[in-house]
C-alpha cells in the first residue's frame, strides 16, 4: 500500500516535469545558426525557472544560510573564516552550494564557509 501511494506521488511529479523535459528538448534541437547565444540562454533561464517552479510547487525549497547560525542539520561546513566580530563566531559567511528541503525535510545540507574563532566546525 506504501509502495503504491510513493509511485501515484512519484508519477504526479515526474509527469509534472515532463513539460520541462521537452522544452529542453526543444532546446538543445534548436539550429546554433539561427539562434543567437543571448536569445538561447533566455530560454534556457525561462525552462529553468520553469523546471524550479515546478520543483517548489512538489514541495522542495532551496535555501542559501548566509548570515544564520551555523547548524550542523542543515550545513556542512567545508571551509572556516576567523571571525572579525565576536557576533560572528558560528554564523555562516558564504554558501559554496544552496541547501534544499523536501516537505520540510533537509535532502541536501547547505555546503558554507563558517565563521570560526576554532577552525572548521
């Protein structure tokens, strides 16, 4: 019964994504000499935000930690800054690469340059 709830679930959104699928499609068909590189990246940005549209909207969300408190859950410190303030120390100064929830649940840690009075955390 599990199996088979996960599968409508999985379906609904990989058929949702089909639409995104061809438009990419459509993209990498279209004739290099004919389209301009700035007219081909506004599409691409276009079925992007298209593909990203879709991806929230199944419940996924993307988030970018600057400035939060380092939190072990939700980042992966990869690289460690010394702090220029006190008010710095475990917070994070950069994101190497975005963080993403599913339903709320962390799929993938944000990878974050910490401030660290210590080194990497």
């Amino acid at each position: 019964e599990k199996a088979e709830t996960f599968d409508r679930g999985a379906t609904a959104i990989v058929t949702r994504l089909l639409d995104v699928l061809d438009d990419f499609s459509r993209l990498t068909a279209s004739d290099p000499a004919t389209t301009s590189y700035e007219s081909f990246r506004d599409a691409f940005d276009v079925v992007g935000k298209k593909l990203q549209r879709e991806l929230e909207s199944a419940g996924l969300e993307r988030f970018d930690p600057v400035g939060e408190l380092f939190d072990l859950t939700m980042h992966e410190a990869v690289a460690a800054i010394a702090p220029e303030s006190e008010a710095q120390d475990h917070t994070v100064k950069a994101t190497f690469q975005a963080g993403y929830r599913y339903k709320g649940t962390v799929i993938r840690p944000a990878r974050v340059q910490v401030y660290s009075a210590h080194g990497v955390a």
